[in-house]
C-alpha cells in the first residue's frame, strides 16, 4: 500500500478497537488504546493505537489527536523503562509500506533494547503466549502503580 489511500475499518487494530479481535491490552483511556505487539521486534515491544480517528498513517491524523497519542507513548515507554530496565528503547512510526508499515491504522511502536541483542525482523515471528501473558500483567501492575 501506498501512502494515500482509504482506511480500512476492517484493519486488526479497529477490530481490537471495537472488541473484535483480542490483544493482550495494557493501557487504556477514552482516545487510545497500548498493547503488546503479538510479533515482536524484542521482549516488551509495545503499541499505542489512537481510538477515535480513522487515520492510516501521520499525515491523515490532527495535531489534537496526536498530541494525546504521543502523550499515552511517553507514559508507557516511561512503564516500560522502569519495569524491564532495558539499556535504551526505541520509538518509531512508520508510514506506508515501502517504510514498513503493515497495519494501516496509525501506531507507534516501543521497542526495548538490551544490550548485545538484535531486534527480531519486523511481524516475522509470534511471541510466546505464556511469556506475553506474564509479561502483559507485569506492565499493567507496573502502569496502574
């Protein structure tokens, strides 16, 4: 897919939003929506998803929607840091597929990094249930403090 285009409203994360599709949910207030990434890059890789705005990418969501997304993304990479201790955490975004972008809902990713580890290839490989569900009740206990 291309930058432009029609939203989906059939795309997995406004399934996720309306309650169709499970996610192993982390945070949630009424404009967004953070998760645990099913495929993830590296142990703790997260999602923000904003809830209200039929927007694919960056270029189609506004400045008020956004700056409430990115709020939810530093609270939660804030859990995320304090909770795995990792030795740096990657934020990214990416917009249309040619840059990696897969689910065409606008997302931001956070990524833990530890030292000495490669990040997994991107939507390659499912996590551990077990591990994700272990995981996913630390950070709400951690997030809800």
């Amino acid at each position: 897919m291309s930058l432009h285009g029609q939203y989906d409203p059939q795309n997995i994360f406004a399934k996720i939003i309306r309650g169709e599709a499970p996610c192993y949910k982390l945070y949630e207030d009424e404009d967004a929506l953070a998760f645990l990434d099913l495929f993830p890059q590296s142990y703790g890789h997260c999602l923000v998803i904003p809830k209200k705005v039929e927007a694919r990418n960056i270029l189609e969501i506004d400045d008020a929607n956004l700056a409430k997304l990115m709020s939810v993304v530093r609270k939660l990479t804030q859990a995320v840091v304090d909770e795995l201790q990792p030795a740096g955490v990657q934020v990214a975004q990416f917009n249309g597929a040619p840059a990696g972008q897969t689910v065409f809902h606008i997302h931001m990713h956070i990524v833990p990094r530890y030292e000495g580890e490669a990040l997994g290839i991107h939507a390659s490989r499912p996590g551990d249930t077990e591990q994700l569900e272990a995981l996913q009740a630390r950070l709400v206990k951690r997030i809800e403090g």
